[in-house]
C-alpha cells in the first residue's frame, strides 16, 4: 500500500497497518492521506447512498467507490433498475465521490482495497449478503479494516420500487404496452412503517435542518459570478436530471435549483407523483456536484422578486413540454420578457415516468427481488439475536 499525502510528499514504503488507523501516519511531519473505499450496486441512486458517502469522506481524505457489474447484482439480488452506464454517472455526479471503480466484486477482498490504496472498507449498519448467505464484509472485518456508518433510515432502492410498485398496484393491464394510474391522494405513500423491512426500515425518513446543513455547501456567490436559475420536481433524481443539471452549471458559476413542493407536483404530474418527497428532493439535488443552492418550495412561475432576490443572470429549462400554470400562465413569461431564459438539450431522454415505466415492466420480477431480499434480512436478524442471546447465556 503506497503512502500518498496531504500537503507533502513521501516514497512508497509499502507499510500499510491495514488497521483503518492512517490518518496517524506520517512521513516527514506531513500526514497521509486516507483514501476509503466504499462499494455496492448503486442501483437508483438516492440520498441514502450520498449520505453514506458523505460520511464515509469525513473518515478520510478521498472516496473511492466501487460498483458491482450488472451480472454481479442479478446472480445476488436480481437485475438491476438502471445499467452499469447509468449506475456509473450517477456515482459519479456526488459531491463526496472522487473515484469510481467499475467490475468490483461482490464481496470485498483486501486485493481490492490494496490496488486502489484503500485503508479500510466503509459501509452502512445493515445486512449486505451474497445469495449464498455470506456476509459481503466478512473478509475486510477479519482483517479490522472495515468501519460503519449509520444508514439512512426510510429510504432503499427496494423502498423506492415499492413505491412505484404501490403507485401502479390494481391500475396495470397485464398485457398491454399501456398502463393506468388512477388519482389515489396518498401523501405518506412508501412511508408506512409497516411496509419497510424491520432490520432497514427502522423509522421512516425524518427531516431535519442538520441534515440538509450536511448536505449544503453553504457557500455564497463570489461577487461577479454568474448566476444560473432552474426549477422542477427532480423526483426519483436520476442521469436525465445529473445531465440536464450539468448542461445548465456549464452556462455559469453559480447554479441554483429551485424545488416544487409536492402539491404542485402533483398538480402538473398528476397521479401519486412525486414519489419522493420535498425533503427527499432537496437531499437528493443537493447531494449533486453541479448544484450550490436549492429553493426549497420555489414559486411554479419565476417571479420578478425571485430573480431580483438571487440575483439571477439565466433562467434554464430542459426539452420536456412546460405546463401553463391554472392552464394560462407561461411560468418563464418573465425570464422570457428579460430575455434571461434559454432552453438546454441534456441529450438524455430519461425520465422519470421511464423509470417507473421499467418497473411496471418487470414487476413481478422486483417483487421477488424485495421479497427474497426482506426474508433474508429477517433471517440473517433473527441469527444476529439468538447469536446474542447465546453469548449472554454463556
């Protein structure tokens, strides 16, 4: 394992301690700098995997991810949401993220951490298993360089297929290239503590100012920055969005996303969209590399005391047709009339309907996928207590 450092240079010594204790390394006076190696399938990613991210960088100096191929995560859990190409941008587009490695393995070897100069492994506190049954970090653990952070509770790739599952539920025409979805009003859908796993459902996602502090760079224009301006609903953020996002980013310094509140995605979405809510959104974009600030519940019409507020240079759409507000009022007519607003060709076609749309595709099957995942979960919480009971007994 090569010594690379923070603010300083040093040989290769090649001697790693393999302890997760680099940080009190030193060469020179200079310390080394701790690379952490974080991985999994990244299959619709969400504000629970930025969050471990993120706290995995607070371990270390630089993350390293690796993401498993698409025939690694359907031989173990069934295939995948999105394909590697998408898995892989989306990774990619974190804030806390410096390198991506593809093709690796599903069960994390020290080989993997030594090639790419990893200290130690980081992952969430819940169960990860092969289909086997084998713990996916029992080698790392072994070796004690594997560290824990706390997962984000309310929210999983398997949560967010749920969701869908339960948005579409009795208004899917078997069959048919078609599909209905009927008005359902549900606000807390996907939410029910009843319908989570009870070893990673713990509680449902509770927002709270700390968290978005976290996730903020809390960082102000520089005077002269030009500052770019677009709004949505970002729901189920996904490579359509980071693409958009990055175009936009491109036509400034500073760019600004303002956040539709959930009614009003509702009433231009229709349906039981968004399927993330406010809070979800605002985590979810904020975990991005290309976004500095996020308006939470922005006006659905750009307003003159919004743009005079933040000082806003360009206002940014995508191609997607633009609802008329109440069906009259052009939302961009006032961009429009400061000729500030330009329309942006992400070149990416997905959305989020299409995300939805593969899941209804393949229901059946992600329902086999959650329900094998959740039974190995209980099994694998249910060993962890009789394992505890037993220690206490003897």
């Amino acid at each position: 394992m090569s010594d690379k450092l923070v603010n300083g240079t040093c040989s290769s010594n090649g001697n790693g301690n393999g302890n997760g204790d680099a940080s009190n390394k030193k060469c020179n006076g200079t310390r080394k700098e701790v690379r952490v190696w974080c991985d999994g399938c990244y299959d619709m990613v969400h504000f629970g995997h930025a969050n471990s991210l993120r706290q995995a960088k607070a371990l270390g100096d630089k993350v390293i991810v690796g993401i498993h191929t698409d025939e690694e995560i359907t031989k173990h859990k069934g295939p995948p949401v999105f394909t590697e190409e998408e898995r892989v941008k989306m990774v990619k587009g974190i804030k806390w993220v410096d390198e991506v490695v593809l093709g690796a393995p599903y069960v994390t070897t020290l080989e993997v951490l030594d090639q790419n100069d990893c200290d130690f492994c980081v992952h969430g506190d819940d169960i990860t298993m092969t289909a086997e049954g084998v713990d996916t970090y029992h080698l790392v653990k072994s070796a004690n360089r594997y560290k824990e952070v706390k997962r984000t509770a309310g929210v999983s790739t398997t949560d967010l297929v749920g969701r869908m599952l339960l948005l579409t539920r009795n208004h899917f025409r078997q069959g048919s290239a078609e599909y209905d979805i009927e008005k359902e009003g549900s606000s807390n859908m996907g939410q029910d503590s009843a319908a989570k796993s009870p070893w990673t459902g713990c509680s449902q996602f509770l927002p709270t100012t700390q968290k978005i502090i976290q996730f903020s760079d809390g960082k102000s224009p520089n005077p002269g920055d030009k500052i770019v301006y677009v709004a949505g609903a970002f729901d189920l953020f996904h490579v359509g969005h980071l693409d958009f996002l990055e175009k936009a980013k491109k036509l400034g310094d500073y760019l600004i996303v303002g956040l539709h509140t959930d009614p009003v995605v509702n009433s231009y979405k229709g349906s039981n969209y968004p399927i993330m809510n406010l809070h979800e959104r605002v985590l979810s974009v904020l975990a991005c590399k290309f976004v500095n600030e996020v308006v939470i519940g922005a006006p659905y019409c750009v307003t003159e005391d919004l743009l005079d507020h933040f000082k806003i240079d360009v206002v940014c759409h995508g191609r997607t047709p633009i609802a008329l507000e109440d069906g009259k009022v052009d939302p961009y007519a006032v961009p429009k009339t400061r000729a500030i607003f330009e329309l942006i060709d992400s070149g990416n076609d997905m959305t989020t309907e299409r995300i939805v749309e593969r899941i209804i595709v393949h229901r059946l099957e992600y329902e086999r996928r959650n329900q094998a995942k959740e039974k190995k979960e209980i099994e694998a919480f249910e060993a962890l207590q009789r394992q505890k009971q037993t220690q206490k007994a003897g």
